[in-house]
C-alpha cells in the first residue's frame, strides 16, 4: 500500500480493529483499498458480493477512491443502501438514493442496484426490502457513525441490538437531524425530514464485513463513546466492537490522536 495510506494509530478495541490516518483523504483510500480487498475475496468465493452503502458526506473519500480503484468487476456486484427519509421529493438531491447515484452509481456499472422507495406505504416497503436483502447473505457493509452514535438511522432511541425486523420506519431525533444541517445537507432544521426507513442494528451486523469510515471533528464524541464506553443502544455504533470481522476507518480529527495516544 501507498506510504501516504499508513495509519498513524492501529488499535484492536474488542474485536473492532480500529485504524487512524492523518488526513481524509489517506483514511478514504485506505478504506477503499480493504472494501476492494474484500470485494475481490468474495466474489473468487461465490461469484457475486452484495454490498449496504452509506450516504453521507462522510463517504465522500471513500466512495471517490472505489471508483478509481482498477481490477474491480462491479459487474458481479449487488447494491444496497442503508436508509432513506420519507416524504422528500423522488429527484430531491437530499435523498441517499440521489447521493449514491452521484458519487458511486454512475461511476461504475453495477450489475444490480436495489433503492428504498420510501413515499409508498412504510411497511409494504420495508417488507419488499426486507425480502430483497433476505434472499442471500449480505457480505459488506460499508457504513458511517451519526454524531449521535447512530449507524443507519438507527438513533439513540430507536436503536434495539437484538431488533426482529430487517428494515422498519423510525422516528429522527433532534441531535441526527441537526446532524444534516451542520452537513450542509438542509438549510434548516425545519427542512429536515422527521421520519426515514433503516435497516435495522441486526441485518447490518449480519454482514460478513463491516467496514466503516468516520472523518471530521464533529465524530469525535461519538467516536469515543463508541470505542470506551459500554457496548449500549445508548451509543449505537459501540455495537461494531462484537462484529466477528469489523474496521473502523478514521481521521485523526475523529479519533483525537492527542487524548488516545500523546501526540
């Protein structure tokens, strides 16, 4: 691997190997270059990987280096994404189905892409996806962590470890939605949608891979709730410590290399 992609920090916290980069940039093509990895891995297994994505600019990077990396046959692979709101117009640049498509779909040709449509009925919709992502084992996951320590849309309050449904509507809290417009997603709070579809903690955790990627200061406090404190729905994303074969990619800004480490 490239020198610039070296981690400054590789941890082990459970079983969630933990690794930190100085920049955005060197974390995005780090993260890429294991996703390409276990793509690669899977697809010499089983001809085909399924794969969940996160949307969020959180991913930019990420997504950005899956596109240029060379060797990969996206034509043997099956997409997914994570969560949607509901209520947003269909052509709403502010739907996930929107941002996927301008920073991963329509650089590459994917041989099957599956998106939420979520202005139908709420539970007609989160049963056809439910029955999508059932019909075979979801090998990747490459997800972000919410300010609030939420993976998916699944908050603080809504978030059930051991949670029946694949995918159910939620309630957003506050902290998330506000979360969209310290993004630069809304102009306001007001514009935020309320409610949104998610799979749920356990059909993420049932992927063979978990692969996350959490850059920027604002993560800093999820960051380290998720790593230190108890593995709690009261921090959702502490959960990926039990994940059999999980990576957490992270920036320095995210991960505070002076509080863990003295630098």
């Amino acid at each position: 691997m490239d020198a610039r992609w070296q981690p400054v920090v590789q941890t082990t916290v459970d079983r969630l190997h933990v690794r930190v980069y100085k920049s955005r940039d060197a974390m995005g093509a780090a993260a890429a270059a294991e996703v390409v990895n276990k793509m690669k891995q899977v697809q010499a297994r089983k001809g085909r990987v399924r794969m969940v994505f996160a949307a969020a600019p959180s991913q930019n990077e990420l997504l950005m280096h899956l596109c240029r990396a060379e060797g990969v046959d996206w034509s043997r692979v099956e997409a997914f994404h994570m969560d949607e709101y509901i209520g947003l117009p269909e052509d709403s640049p502010q739907r996930f189905s929107y941002y996927l498509q301008e920073h991963l779909f329509r650089h590459v040709q994917l041989g099957q892409v599956h998106l939420i449509r979520p202005n139908g009925d709420p539970e007609r919709e989160c049963a056809r996806y439910a029955q999508l992502l059932s019909e075979a084992p979801i090998d990747i996951v490459c997800l972000g962590i919410g300010e609030n320590g939420h993976i998916a849309f699944n908050d603080p309050g809504v978030a059930n470890f051991d949670d029946p449904a694949v995918v159910k509507s939620v309630c957003l809290d506050e902290k998330c939605r506000q979360q969209q417009v310290n993004d630069g997603c809304f102009p306001d709070l007001a514009s935020v949608p309320k409610t949104a579809l998610t799979l749920t903690v356990p059909a993420l955790m049932s992927a063979d891979y978990l692969i996350g990627v959490v850059p920027g200061p604002t993560k800093r406090e999820a960051v380290r709730r998720a790593l230190t404190g108890p593995v709690s729905a009261d921090c959702p994303a502490s959960i990926l410590r039990r994940h059999q074969d999980g990576a957490l990619y992270l920036d320095t800004d995210a991960y505070g290399v002076s509080e863990y480490a003295g630098d």
